[in-house]
C-alpha cells in the first residue's frame, strides 16, 4: 500500500455523515423548511452509492412534492435508514411508520398554524 492509499484509508476510516440534530434544526429554520428536500436527496444517493441500489435520487426527490407517493417514498426512506442502522449493529430504536406518521402530524399542525 503506497502513501497515498494509506492517507485515503485513513480519511474514509474518519468520514461521516452523520449531522447533529441541532444543525439540522438549524438549516430547516434558515431555509425555511427546504433544507428537508436536500436532506431527502442526500440520503438516497447515499444509499445509492453504499448499498449498491437502482435508485435515482433526484427524481426520488421530485416524487417527494406528489401527494400519495411522497407518504410510500418517505416510509421507504425512513426503512432504509433503519435497515442500514441495523446492518451496522445499532438496534432498533424507532418504527419507520411511526416516523413518518410523527413527520406527517408535524406538517399537518405547522399548516394548521400558518392558516390565519
């Protein structure tokens, strides 16, 4: 292994994705909730890249602005992400329907808020 296989090894070793739950609280309110959207779309291409799957992120991401087929899209995400917990050894901690079922709840009340 040559110098500048070891220095990426490392680097891969040391990357992640994952984001505090504060900085995504953080690029909802300053994007005004479109941050989610890009959220969305990062997830599936990572998908797509480390899980090897047929997907198209963008058009996933379009689908998630089309009433019914954003509710089965974001569930699948949501399977996904507990699938790849999971395959990583992080037990279970929530139902991918009950997550969208609390994501769905919290638009329907914002919606209601924002209806003078």
């Amino acid at each position: 292994m040559n110098k500048e296989d070891k220095i990426s090894a490392d680097r891969s070793e040391q990357f992640s994705n994952i984001q505090p739950i504060g900085h995504f609280v953080i690029l909802m309110l300053a994007t005004f909730g479109l941050y989610l959207f890009y959220w969305f779309y990062r997830n599936w291409k990572q998908f797509k890249l480390h899980q090897k799957l047929e997907i198209r992120p963008g058009w996933l991401t379009v689908g998630v602005f089309i009433p019914i087929v954003n509710i089965i899209l974001l569930y699948r995400q949501f399977k996904y992400i507990r699938g790849s917990a999971e395959s990583r050894g992080i037990k279970e901690l929530y139902s991918p329907g009950w997550v969208l079922f609390g994501y769905l709840f919290l638009n329907a009340m914002v919606a209601k808020l924002s209806d003078p």
